[in-house]
C-alpha cells in the first residue's frame, strides 16, 4: 500500500504537549487556506508517493524513543486506508495514535474511535462555523462539488462526534490568530460561544501566525506582521470574560 507523505519528522516533543512523538504528514487537503504554512505538501502530488511499509519502518526506528505517533498534513483523514494501517501498527507497538484535522471527514474520525485506534484529536479550527463568508474567506474549500455549508456541516459532525468522545480522547482545538483575516474580538468570541459545550478537560489554544515559518500558502501573507503576544492574549481574557469555564492558551506556530 501507497500514501501520499509529505515528510516525517522522526521526534518532537512540542507537537503533542507531554509526548515525544514521530509525526506524520499526509500531503493533500480539502482546504486551501491563504496563510497555509505547509503549502507545499496540500497537493497529492506522486512525488510524495512512499510505500506504507516504510513509514512503519520509520516508526519502528524510533520505539526507543517516542511515546506517540502523530498524524497531520496536508489532512491525514484524506487517506483512510494509510491511516488505519499505520495507525493500527502504531498500536501494536505500544504506541499513542493522535491526528490532526480539519475536521471535513467526520465519518473517518468516527470509525477511528471506534475502533481504538485515536487517543488524541487536535482540530483546526478555523472560523466561527456560524460566520459561512468568513469560513470561506478563511479556508477557500468551497468547490463546485462541494458548498461552503456542506463543508461547515462536516466540521459540524466531526465536533459532536468529539463532544460523545470527551471521556475517551484527549482533545484539543487551535485558532490561528492572522492579521487581516481571523483576528477581531467579535469573531474569536464567537468561536469561543461555539464551543462552549466542550468539558473543562479540553483546551482551546489560540496560535500566533508566524508570516517566517513554513512556506505561506498566499504571497500576501509572506511579509505580514505577526501579531503580538500580548494581542492574542487580550483576545483570551475577553473570551474568558464571557466564558469563565473556557480552558484557552496562548501558543506560538
């Protein structure tokens, strides 16, 4: 069996707080979002064509060393055949499996719980899902066989299956704060209303886009000022101000 592999970084201990881990990049993704810091790997290209055999190889190397293993992209859920076999020998060697994910296929997220083989979920999440323009704007994953709505009602899905699951996954959902797109009060607060339903156990960090890591998806956002610490900060207090049982943090990228 083949996958679509952008890169394997072999240990990381800042991917996944308080496990080392080998993580895995799937190339391909559904979405197309401007400041897309992995730009080159969101095409299913053959180039990143690697036998299955081989990225467990990877992992086999590394059993000394890691606790975990990660998948991200690009959007790992893309590929369920890869990610179930490695994930499923992952687990076998005595690993913890996690993804991270855009959430737009709920019905891999679910059959991954179900069968064991997820203990952590990391979710991107983008935009307030009641905000269809702002979504767009921030994700460009409209396509003509696909409408914004029906992608957000897939984001919608993953998140419930998510709140069935608190008491078996360790979650985790990220906003990524970028100048001129998603960065003002009323919109960070209504991602903050959305998921208010989440349990204390489940964080929300808020990420400073970085313009200087990664290859930016859009040129105009190669040389854009980053924002502020203290920024993304002051959006965390406000949320808390209307949502004291929110457990947010402040990252970088």
């Amino acid at each position: 069996m083949q996958a679509y592999i952008g890169g394997i970084v072999s240990m990381s201990t800042v991917d996944w707080p308080k496990n080392i881990c080998t993580v895995i990049f799937f190339a391909g993704c559904d979405f197309n979002c401007p400041y897309c810091q992995n730009s080159e790997i969101i095409k299913f290209s053959d180039e990143h064509l690697k036998d299955v055999k081989d990225v467990k190889k990877e992992i086999r190397k590394n059993l000394d060393f890691i606790d975990a293993v990660l998948f991200s992209g690009g959007e790992a859920s893309l590929q369920k055949g890869p990610l179930v076999e490695i994930g499923t020998f992952a687990k076998k060697m005595g690993l913890k499996v996690g993804i991270e994910t855009n959430g737009t296929k709920p019905e891999i997220i679910k059959y991954l719980i179900e069968n064991k083989i997820l203990d952590f979920v990391g979710i991107d999440y983008k935009a307030p899902l009641g905000n269809e323009l702002l979504f767009e704007k921030v994700t460009k994953s409209m396509t003509f066989f696909k409408s914004t709505q029906e992608v957000i009602e897939s984001v919608r899905q993953t998140l419930e299956i998510l709140r069935d699951n608190q008491d078996k996954l360790e979650i985790e959902l990220r906003t990524t704060i970028v100048p001129r797109l998603i960065f003002r009060k009323e919109d960070i607060l209504d991602i903050a209303r959305e998921i208010d339903g989440f349990g204390i156990d489940c964080r929300w960090s808020l990420q400073q886009f970085r313009s200087d890591f990664g290859k930016v998806l859009d040129s105009m956002y190669k040389d854009i000022e980053n924002p502020k610490k203290q920024f993304v900060e002051n959006l965390k207090e406000h949320c808390l101000q209307h949502f004291p049982n929110l457990r947010i943090d402040v990252k970088a990228v």
